[in-house]
C-alpha cells in the first residue's frame, strides 16, 4: 500500500538523519503530519472508520495528543533533569571566541559552537571562575553566566562581540540538558497522525523500552563511559514500525 510505505519511508529518513545529526527536520515531522492526516481523509479505513471527515478528525486529534504528551513530558524532564554539573579541582581553562560569524566555546583542549549548547533561547550555562577577564577587565572568586546573547559577571552585562576577549579558570561549570528534542516531540505527532492514538502510545512505550535497553547496554559494554547522546528517534521509528506490522495481533494477544 502507497500509504504504508510512505510512512516507512519518512521513518527511515527522519531515524537516519536522527543518527546522524541528532535532530529531526520539520520537513520530516510537519510534513508527515499532513501526509498522515491526507491519508486518513483519502483512506478513513486507516482509523478504523468509515467517515473520511471522522477519520481527518481523528488523526488531527491523536497527533495533537501525542505532541501535547511528549511535550509535558519533555517540560517535566527539563526541570527535573535539565542541568549538569561538571567539578574540578585543579581550575579548567575557559575561552569564548568568535570565528567568522560562529561563537567558540573552548573548555581545556576542546572546542564547541556555542549555540551548540543550548536546545532553547532561554538556556544559559554558569561557571565559577576563580579568575575571569572580561572585555581587558579582570574579575576574582566570581560566577559567570553565558547564554545565547549575553554573558553576565559581578552585576555587569554584556553583548557576546562586547565582552570579547574572554578567558576564566574555572572550578565548576553547570550546562542545560534536554532528555529529547522539540524534533521528537512533532515526530511522535506524526507517528500518531497515521498510526492513531493506540499506535502513537504503543510508540511511545515501546521507544522508551528500546531506548533504556539500548542504553544500559551501551553502558554495560563500556563498563559506564558511554557519553554519546543517543537520539529517541530511531526508537520512536521502530516501535512505530511494530505496530503498523503486526499492531492487530498485539492487540488481540493483549
């Protein structure tokens, strides 16, 4: 059925590009939003039904659903979980630079985009510094906050490019973290928008089980030194997959 492989189609892509970029295109999930809910207009018998209008309905309802789901879970995740704490007892070299229109983060000997760090406008990451120079201005004992715009010291402010050249020695550092992307959250709406409400919860269940196997085996294979974020897509993708395969039969065992 065209249907169906559409939707593993757009399963396929979104769990590759997922591996690969840790994000999920909203060509993948927008688009896969009206694909499924299309197809329910066209083909009602998808949801069980045989009113196309009930059927467009339906699939509209359960992938607002699965998005208004996914993100309470996701705002739940972020404020229990949504900081880590790094420690050092020697001090660590801290550096923001810029080059060419892209902010650097170097922390010791490594280097990352700074945007990189953030999953939201309204992240910061703070860092004790024992020494921090500032726009050729030196601070002591003091706690740095950078976010996406600004970086703030001691009750002053500035812009990014304005408080370059930045350097600190730094104790602690304190970094935003997600448990998912936005991106996955409009996946599963996309999932629910061809699979239904039951699909989409299947999905959900079963990703969450297949990621944890996942990654307590990755942790037992490297004996706890796994640091690699493992994206959720894939798993929201091959949960999906069991229920559009063998869905009625699960329900029937259950």
């Amino acid at each position: 059925m065209i249907v169906g492989w559409i939707f593993v189609s757009l399963l396929i892509i979104a769990s590759f590009i997922d591996l690969e970029h840790l994000l999920i295109p909203d060509e993948i999930t927008i688009g896969g939003i009206i694909a499924g809910c299309m197809a329910a207009l066209i083909l009602p018998q998808l949801m069980g039904v045989d009113s196309r209008w009930i059927a467009l309905c339906y699939s509209l309802t359960s992938a607002l659903v699965a998005y208004l789901l996914l993100w309470v879970i996701l705002e739940i995740g972020k404020k229990i979980f949504g900081k880590k704490c790094l420690h050092w007892k020697k001090p660590l070299a801290l550096e923001l630079f810029k080059d060419g229109e892209i902010f650097f983060l170097r922390l010791g000997e490594e280097s990352l985009p700074l945007l990189e760090l953030f999953s939201r406008s309204s992240d910061s990451l703070r860092a004790e510094a024992t020494i921090c120079t500032i726009a050729h201005k030196e601070y002591l004992s003091q706690a740095l906050t950078i976010d996406t715009q600004h970086i703030a010291i001691a009750g002053n402010k500035w812009r990014l490019d304005d408080a370059l050249p930045l350097h600190a020695m730094i104790t602690n550092l304190t970094l935003p973290r997600e448990a998912m992307g936005l991106g996955d959250v409009k996946f599963l709406a996309c999932i629910a928008a061809f699979l239904g409400i039951k699909g989409m919860l299947f999905a959900l269940f079963g990703g969450s089980v297949l990621g944890a196997i996942t990654g307590s085996l990755l942790l037992f294979m490297t004996r706890g030194r796994q640091g690699r974020v493992l994206p959720f897509g894939p798993y929201l993708a091959s949960a999906g997959l069991v229920w559009m395969l063998w869905g009625t039969e699960l329900l029937n065992f259950l």
